[in-house]
C-alpha cells in the first residue's frame, strides 16, 4: 500500500500541471481576437427563454436592445407562464429604446421534460430572422455583442458561437453566492481553456451565448432532440461539433447574475452541474480529481505533521492557484468580486473537491425544483 504522504504529493503536482496547464490556455486566449465582420449582416433572433419575473431581468434585456448592429435584430421573450409583468416590460423596452423590437412569444406547452428547451422550440417558429442567438433571461450583454457573433458565423465552416460569462452576486449575497460565482470565474473559466488548448478548439456550447444559424439547428434535428436533456446547452455545441463544423469562443465576455443561495441551494446547483459533466464525460470528470492542488496540498502538509517541504508545497500552490485566479477572472472577465472574494478561494477549492466525490452518491439531480435522474445525458423523472 503507498503510504498516504507519497499520495498526496502526487496528487499535489498533478494539480500544479493543471495549474501551469491552465495559464498556458488563458494566455492563449487573451491574445485571440474577435474577427471583424466583413459581409452584410444577417437578421438576428434573439431568444429568452423566461421563467418567473425578477427585478434585475429588466437590465438584461434592456443591454440586448442598445446593440451597435447595422443588421436588423429582434429580442423575444419566451414566456412559458402567462402574466403581465413580461408584457409591461417588452412595452417598456419599445418606450425606451425606440426602432427596438421585442416581442413576448406565449409558449403554453411543456414539450419533454426540460421546461427550457420547450420553451425554445415554441419560439422558433416566430422567429424572422436567419441567425438564432439564445441566451438564458438574465444574461447581460455588450454593444458589440451581436456584431461579434455575425462575424464569428461568417468565418469558414463556423456552425456554432458560444462565450465565456462571470456571475455577479445579488445583492446582499450569502457566502454560498460568492463561492458559486467565485467558482465560475477561477474555476470554471480555466476548465474550459484547458479543454479548448487540448482538444484544440471548442467542443461543446455553453449557456452564456448559443449562436448559430436556423438551417445549422435544422440539420441537427432542431430543439426536439434536446427536448429531455438537462445539458442542452452542451448538448447543442456537440451535435454542432459532430456534424463536421466547428464551434467558435469568442472573445466578448457576458454577465449573468447569482441569486441569494442557501447552503442546499448551492449544493443542488453544484451537484446537478457536477453529474451531467460525469454522465456526458466519466472519463474526464473522474480525471479532474488530480486537479484539486489546494486541498491536496493541504492534505500532504496534514499528513507529513507540516514538514518544512511540505509547507514550501502549500506555498507554490497558493501562489499558482491565486495567480491563475487572478488572470482568468479579473484579466480575461473582468470580474472584479474576484479580488473581493479572493480569501475565500482555498474554501471554494475545498468545497469543490468534496462536491466531486459527492457527484458519485447518487444519478439525481435538482433543476427549477423538480428532481430528475440522467441516464447518458437524458433525464428521467423521479
């Protein structure tokens, strides 16, 4: 049996790898630059699947209705709930931002089990313009945005536009906020750079931006195929992948908003993301526990009675690990609650570790308060 200390220390320098690794990619990308669009600008659709009503989605859609875009655009709201707050708002957008056009698109049917996807299949067919661009309903956007995205999908065999985002904390956030958002920007972030740098490009989409045009998303079999999976957003980019196109991650950054989470809140949130990762790639998501350097190094100083080298360990750890924070977070997104929140990294690292092994208990997972069970990649209800 290898004795504990030698474990932990191999698991340590696995995780220094991830950590030298995921700079190399953030460097990378901070170089990559968005295209400039060079032929006629398509008519965009702008998809928002809303449920509920909250005070901050007004922001986010007022951010898609003040876009720099010599196309012709439109901004629909998918309601999968009838009420009015939606339609005094759309009245408001048309108010304020005159020229704009923003539609409200009832959408009563629950098409498979996830509510999401049905929602986008019903708009669809409203939908006028050439370019589908989907987005969740309190993604905030640049001016730039939809420039950005057409010229992307007006490079060679482009299928599909997706982006990075951070996640701003909601007013009087708890701490199990600041570790959600504090884990998409220095955690998550560096996840996907990685995959991109080896696996040399994008193979999946991503819930921030899914852009892609009308007869890309008709030759993948539409919304109806993704009508029971939890991952659509995944899902969408690898059928885009799989079908011989290339998904492009550009270079603009989005916002989205994290609510006030309770400990459950944050844990069903982390555990349903953590399990459609392992059920779309066991083998990967099994190989992300050598990456975990913080608690690993925190281990090895626990079981070496915290022995000078391990100690120095520690140290390189946390200095790589705040170094690769600080360069996804605030230089590539911008996100300055990463400084705020920097204390709490090795407590999110730790967290993030246990969630891991939790990932394994069970098949289950929560989503808008209706419990599922994934079975490669679809859900069965509970």
């Amino acid at each position: 049996m290898f004795p504990i200390p030698l474990i932990t220390a191999v698991l340590t320098y696995s995780g220094i790898v991830y950590l030298v690794l995921a700079l190399v990619a953030m460097r990378r990308f901070s170089r990559a630059m968005d295209p400039p669009l060079t032929t006629p600008p398509p008519t965009v659709s702008i998809l928002k699947p809303v449920k509920g009503s909250d005070p901050g989605l007004y922001r986010a859609f007022a951010s898609h209705c003040q876009q720099q875009y010599a196309g012709r655009y439109e901004l629909l709201l998918g309601a999968s709930e009838t009420g009015e707050p939606l339609e005094e708002m759309a009245a408001q957008l048309m108010r304020e931002f005159p020229g704009s056009s923003v539609r409200v698109i009832q959408c009563p049917e629950r098409l498979g089990l996830s509510g999401k996807v049905s929602t986008l299949e019903q708009m669809v067919p409203h939908a006028l313009g050439e370019v589908l661009v989907i987005n969740d309903a309190d993604i905030r956007v640049g001016p730039n945005y939809l420039q950005h995205i057409a010229a992307h999908l007006a490079q060679p065999n482009v299928g599909l536009v997706t982006a990075t985002y951070f996640a701003q904390v909601a007013e009087r956030g708890t701490v199990w906020s600041k570790l959600e958002a504090l884990g998409i920007s220095t955690e998550f972030l560096p996840g996907i750079l990685s995959a991109r740098l080896l696996e040399r490009g994008v193979r999946f989409g991503l819930g921030g931006t899914l852009a892609l045009r009308r007869e890309t998303l008709e030759a993948i079999g539409g919304f109806a195929v993704l009508r029971n999976h939890v991952a659509d957003d995944y899902e969408l980019g690898a059928r885009v992948y799989r079908s011989g196109r290339t998904v492009a991650l550009m270079r603009e950054v989005v916002a989205t908003t994290v609510p006030r989470y309770s400990f459950r809140g944050f844990a069903e949130h982390q555990l349903r993301w953590g399990r459609t990762v392992r059920d779309a790639r066991p083998a990967q998501y099994f190989s992300t526990v050598t990456l975990h350097a913080v608690p690993w190094a925190l281990a090895h100083v626990i079981a070496t009675a915290a022995s000078l080298p391990s100690i120095t360990l520690l140290s390189m750890v946390l200095f790589l690990r705040t170094l690769v924070a600080l360069s996804g977070g605030v230089g590539l997104l911008r996100d300055g609650q990463v400084l705020r929140d920097i204390l709490l990294l090795p407590v999110r690292d730790c967290f993030s570790l246990l969630l891991w092994a939790w990932v394994y208990a069970s098949d289950e997972i929560v989503w808008r308060g209706e419990r599922f069970r994934l079975r490669r990649g679809v859900m069965e209800r509970v």
